[in-house]
C-alpha cells in the first residue's frame, strides 16, 4: 500500500492504464493512508471512502470501455474552500459548520470531468487568512516533515495547509489550493512539494468561498512539476459564470515541461535580498541562478523597487475585500446561527461566535481601512501602489522571460512556536510571494533542497502574464537539476 500511495500522479496514471491495478484498489490504499495520517496530522475536514469507491468503480468501467479521462482514476484532495456538491464546506470555519452547497465548483467539476476520483476535503486556515495552518476551527495542521533528531511539531505552511500535508505524507496523488499571498507556494515550500498560482483568472473562482476577490487564486499541488502542469491544465479554462475568468482555451502546460530554458533570460530581483535572511537561503538561490545558467539560460540582474511596499499594500487591500465578502456571513442564510434577544444582537452573537480570532482582526482591518475618513489614506493609496508594483512587474518582463526568487525566508517552524508574536510577524512569511499576488502573474514554487535540519526548501519562479508554459519550463529545468527526491521519515499512523 505505501509504494502505492507514493507513487507521483503520472506514475499512478500510465499504472492504471497498463492495469496493472484499479482505480478502485489505488482509491482504497489512499482512504486507508487517509485514516492512518489523520490523527497525528489533522490534514482532512472530512474523508469520504463510500463516495470515493463509488466513483473509482465508475472509473474502472469507463476505462474498461475506452473513455478513459486524462485524471482517470487519481484521487485528488480538495482545500475545504471549494464547493463539492453534498459535501460540507466550511472553509475551516465555526460558521460554515453545517453547510452542504447544492451546487459544485467549477475546478472541481474539471477535474471529475477528467475522471479524478473525490476521496476528502482539507483543513486550512480558516477562510483561508493564515501562513501556519493554525487558525482553523478543527485545530492546527502537522507537518510529516520534522526537524532532523526532533520529534516536534511544524507548521505546514498555510493557508493551504491540509492539501500540502496530505499530498507531502503520500496520500492523494496531487490537491487543490488557494494562493492570496502565498497559500499555495509557502506551503508547497515547506513540504517539499510543487505548488503553482496560474495567472489571475486562468482558474475559475465560482464556486470557491472568498477571501480577497482580487487576489484569489485557485491552484494545485503535485509531487512533481508536470503533476502540477497537468492538474493546472484540467482545472483552467474560460467559465462564462466567473466575470474575472480569462477567455480562451489554456495552453499546453504538459508539454512545456521538458521545453528546456535554452537561450531563456532569468531575472535575479535585488529587492528580494533580505536583512537577516538565513545564508541557506541565500545560497540556494545562487544555486538555483547556476543550475539555470548550466543549462543555457542567461542570468540577469533586474529591480522591482516596489516590491518593499508590497506587503502592507496587501494587508490593506486583502482585509478591505475579505471585511466586504465575508459581511454575508450573518446567521440568517446559511451555517452558524446564534440567537439574540433582537437582531443586531444575532447578528453580534453569531459572528462573534462563528469567526476565529485571526478572521475577526482581519475584517475589523478592512472596515477600518474602508472607513470613511480613512478610504484615501489606506485604500486608494494601497491600490495606487499595486498599480506601481505590476508596473514594475512590465518593465522587468519587457527584457527577461522569468524571475528567480526564495519562495520563502526560511523552512517550516514550529506550531505555536509564533502564537505570542507580532501577526506582522507572521505576515512576513508571505514576503517573498504576495508581489505576484497584487501583480496577478503566474508563480510557481519548486522544491530545491533542504536547510541545515533537513527541512525542505523552495526556489520561486514567476512570468509574465498568461505564460504558464514558460513557468512550467524553468520550474521543470530547476527540478532536474535540483533532483529533490526526498521524502518525510513515517512516524504518523
């Protein structure tokens, strides 16, 4: 069963298509690994083994009768922030306890389109506004990976935290995710895993409960980079019910993998060299530089200045818009209802009750930016500076194809170890990967090596917009050259 679940989506899939097992035996040693992980990792919302063989039965005879679908067959974890028909969502939140959306998402829809099999929903941050996996209402995330001669627990990354978890302890064969300022990257950087955020609009939203409308990003996790390309291709695509959906088919993001960077010019930002920033990472972001360099790209040093306002520019713009989307949360519709003696107090009650600690600071942020008085001071101005920051972004891509940077500025940290600091503290996480956020540009993060305590480490690749194929190219070079094959020790289950 563990060489099965540990097999990458590709391997799974050319499996399936020889026969050499079913759809149903790949889905069953998947539950079983779900259950034996989810006690000590807590990476699932809910696991659904009757709903998952149904379908991996259907898988089988659809093969059998040569209508095979190009996921045919893989279970695939989905973030508890996308909407499965019949299936809770809460987005790990006390107030989405309870509901069961009659409807599906578009991603997801994609995928079972193409024959994935829907086997459990992961945790996260709740409502996805986190960088540690702590915040959700079901209880901090475990990361397989420990620190090496330690026995203490680390954080995934967050907010996609449950999906890199799972994926990263060889249960599912790939997973969705969300990246506002990070989520799906930092996480993937933490666990050894490849995570992409497609450019803005190339994967539909409808569907997936909002954070920041702007900003949100569905995406994927793979074990590898043309995992991740074949599970980005399948979930993007114009959806004429998403106004923000890109129109158009998407590219070829398979084949662009083993394209090569041959002749390829690779941008090394100066703005990303950090104060106090671990010489490891430093290091290997040189390395990544060279293996570049080795294999035919020209490396350029290039400046985006207004990458040190990125930051505060998104914590002001990502509140503004999560304070608005999450105002429909009230306790009359749908989820979480406390009653009060008069309906302000309901409302007061059951919001108060609903929304975990983080989430409450964060809407009271975006009212406050919004206010009246303070619009023109936080708001506009933060929206006159992300303007500023893609701006930069067009400039630097007018002479270079892609852009190398950390994913984050160190490795996985402990849990709680942050619980007592500054949340700026804990803001600083997404320092290297909000820009791309704001800039609406495809990023991807690939897994480089390890730290001195044999934590996995990311090297960052970004593009210009709608040039995933490139994305995938240099991300697909940096792992052969990189030939990160390792893997967390099994102390779960």
């Amino acid at each position: 069963m563990t060489e099965l679940t540990g097999l990458s989506l590709f391997d799974v899939l050319e499996g399936l298509e020889r026969r050499d097992f079913s759809a149903v035996e790949v889905t069953e040693a998947t539950i079983s690994a779900a259950e034996s992980a989810q006690g000590a990792l807590n990476c699932f919302t809910c696991i659904d083994g009757e709903r998952a063989v149904g379908m991996a039965r259907s898988s089988d005879a659809r093969r059998a009768a040569g209508k095979s679908g190009v996921l045919e067959g893989a279970p695939i974890a989905i973030k508890d922030l996308f909407a499965v028909r019949g299936v809770e969502t809460t987005a790990s939140s006390n107030i989405l306890k309870g509901f069961r959306p009659e409807y599906e998402s578009t991603v997801t829809r994609k995928l079972w389109d193409a024959g994935a099999i829907f086997f459990g929903k992961t945790s996260m941050d709740e409502f996805a506004m986190g960088s540690s996996g702590e915040t959700a209402a079901t209880g901090p995330v475990i990361n397989p990976w420990r620190a090496r001669g330690s026995e203490e627990n680390l954080t995934p990354g967050g907010s996609s935290s449950g999906s890199a978890a799972a994926l990263a302890a060889g249960v599912s064969y790939g997973a969705t995710g969300t990246d506002t300022g990070g989520s799906i990257r930092q996480p993937a950087s933490f666990t050894g895993l490849v995570g992409v955020k497609p450019t803005y609009g190339r994967c539909s939203r409808r569907g997936v409960v909002a954070f920041a409308s702007s900003l949100d990003h569905p995406g994927a996790f793979g074990k590898t980079v043309k995992d991740a390309a074949l599970l980005t291709q399948v979930m993007s695509g114009h959806d004429p019910e998403d106004s923000t959906s890109l129109p158009g088919a998407a590219p070829d993001m398979v084949s662009a993998v083993s394209r090569g960077v041959k002749r390829l010019r690779i941008g090394i930002p100066g703005e990303y060299r950090m104060d106090g920033m671990p010489p490891g990472i430093n290091a290997l972001w040189e390395k990544g530089a060279q293996w570049l360099k080795e294999q035919g790209a020209e490396i350029t040093e290039v400046s985006l200045p207004m990458t040190r306002y990125a930051l505060p520019a998104y914590y002001i713009i990502a509140p503004a818009e999560a304070s608005s989307n999450l105002a429909r949360y009230d306790g009359m519709r749908f989820g979480l209802r406390m009653e009060g003696e008069n309906l302000t107090d309901t409302y007061e009650r059951t919001r108060s009750a609903g929304f975990g600690n983080e989430v409450q600071r964060r809407i009271l942020i975006g009212a406050y930016v919004l206010s009246a008085g303070y619009y023109d001071a936080y708001y506009l101005k933060a929206l006159k500076v992300r303007r500023k920051i893609l701006e930069d972004f067009n400039q630097v891509f007018a002479n270079v194809d892609a852009i190398l940077t950390p994913t984050t500025p160190g490795a996985a940290f402990a849990i709680g170890s942050k619980k007592n600091a500054d949340p700026i503290e804990m803001y600083l996480n997404d320092i290297f990967t909000a820009t791309a956020n704001i800039a609406g540009i495809p990023a991807m993060s690939v897994p480089a090596g390890l730290d001195p305590d044999g934590l996995p480490l990311g090297l960052q690749v970004m593009t210009r917009a709608l040039d995933e194929e490139t994305l995938f190219a240099v991300g697909g070079a940096l792992e052969t050259a990189a030939d990160f094959v390792d893997k967390p020790d099994i102390w779960w289950g």
